[in-house]
C-alpha cells in the first residue's frame, strides 16, 4: 500500500455515499439496495477519500457471506482490496461465523486468483445464476459471466 489506509463501519443513512464504490463490483442497482441495507457496510479510507468498500451479510448461522468488495480503478494493485478482505475475513470471525463465503462469476478470472490466493476454496457453481437475475448481459475477459462460482474460507 502506497499510503495507509483506514477500515470504518458506514452507518446506514450513509450507505448511499457507498454506491459508486459497489457498482465497481456488481452493476445491479436493485441487488446492491438490497445487500447495502441489510448488510455490515465498511469502507476504506486514503486521507480524507473513500477508495474501497465491502459489504458482509448473514447468510446461515455461522455463515457470513461478502456480497461485495471493491476498490477504486486508480486504488488497485497496490494491496487495498487484499487489506480489506482481511479486514472482512476479522469482522466476519468477531460476528461469530465459522464460515465465509464469497460468490463471483465465471468471468471474473482475477477474482477468483485473488480469492483463492486468500485461502478461499471452491464450493459450488449455480448455473445461469446471471441471466436469472441480472437484466443486462455482463462480459468480462470477453467472457459473457452467466454462471455463479462460490467459494468460501473455514475461519
């Protein structure tokens, strides 16, 4: 990391300010209301600029799931995203889950490096997961991304 970075709790009349962030990560207004309001939001603050986000939500018992974590374009490869999903991976075990989980599509290949590279390990795959229930088509790495890949990390 080029300069540190802070970890804080957004608050949920704040949560809106987080939305440029998340749609780096999920380009579906109607998911992220949904986990935003929900979910445990953090975001990660550069001086006095906001340039990452994650969002942790109770999926089971013991079971948290990262709906989203993202980085701002100029923020990347400098080891924000890993700082934060280590910052998630400490909340999610502080909340009591003995498990989380993360989903990503087929076509996000970077994530699912950076995931596995985190420890997280593949657990299962719903297909079509992305025609079902986002309206527009999404591409990444000229890879139309329709099925969802989920994986998860034993805390």
């Amino acid at each position: 990391m080029t300069q540190q970075m802070t970890i804080h709790y957004c608050a949920e009349a704040d949560r809106e300010d987080l939305y440029p962030l998340l749609f780096l990560a999920d380009p579906s207004e109607a998911q992220i209301e949904r986990y935003a309001k929900t979910g445990h939001c953090y975001y990660g603050q550069v001086g006095n600029r906001m340039i990452g986000v994650y969002v942790l939500m109770e999926t089971e018992k013991e079971i948290l799931e990262l709906k989203n974590i993202a980085v701002a374009f100029q923020f990347r490869q400098q080891g924000y995203g890993k700082a934060l999903l280590m910052d998630a991976i400490e909340k999610a075990k502080e909340h009591g889950a003995k498990m989380l989980e993360v989903c990503t599509g087929n076509s996000s290949i970077d994530q699912l490096v950076f995931y596995q590279k985190c420890g997280f390990r593949m657990k299962a795959i719903e297909r079509d997961y992305f025609t079902k229930h986002y309206e527009e088509p999404i591409y990444e790495n000229g890879i139309q991304c329709i099925d969802q890949v989920r994986l998860s990390l034993e805390l």
